[in-house]
C-alpha cells in the first residue's frame, strides 16, 4: 500500500494487524479448509452445527481471519479447530510441523451421514 507523505511524496504505508486475538498460519487453515474441500459457506454452516448455541462463524469473518485481517478469539479459534476436526496446533505457526493430511471418506462424515 502507498500513501502520501509530507511535501505530497510517495511513502509506504503499514498494513494494520490485528494486535489480539491467536496468531494462526493462515496458509495452514486455508490448506486445510481446501482438504476437508470445504467452501467458506460450507465451514461457516459447520460451525454453526456444532455449537451448542447455534452460534457460528459468518463467511466474512471467515475470510478476514483467512487473510490474516483478524485474528480469531480463543473461542473462536476453537469453534475452526472443531469444524475442521483438527487438533490447535496443526494451525498454529510452526505447529507440530505436520502438513495437513486429507482424511477418508469414512472420517469426514458428520453425524447425520452425509460427507463434509
């Protein structure tokens, strides 16, 4: 990003992070998101299905976390960990330095029979 600086010069402009929240590795949620191949519709609905309140995770919130433009709450982070059948620390940086693996038919099924 660029912006105007003193005597209308070009300068760099930081892009903001968000300073709370848990530092995940987006690439990895993004990876393994794509290997349960789930959109973001799909993994916002999940969500929603299983938490006990109905109370999911919205499409935006899911791309901003995704592009690194938020960082997700601990409960929220836990609510994509349990939609993704994964442990905290595949999605972590660093983590436990495990590429995530897709899973068989068998395990990406969800309770009422149908697959992810």
């Amino acid at each position: 990003m660029t912006g105007t600086g003193a005597g209308g010069r070009l300068t760099k402009t930081a892009i903001r992070r968000p300073a709370s929240g848990v530092d995940i590795d987006t690439r990895k949620l993004i990876a393994m998101r794509s290997l349960r191949a789930l959109t973001r519709l799909e993994l916002q609905n999940l969500t929603r299905k299983l938490d006990p309140e109905g109370k999911g995770l919205s499409r935006d919130a899911i791309a901003k976390i995704e592009n690194g433009q938020r960082r997700p709450k601990t409960e929220t982070f836990r609510k994509l960990c349990k939609a993704l059948n994964c442990e905290a620390a595949e999605l972590l940086p660093g983590g436990n330095g495990a590429v995530p693996v897709p899973l068989t038919t068998a395990e990406t099924a969800i309770p009422d029979g149908r697959r992810k």
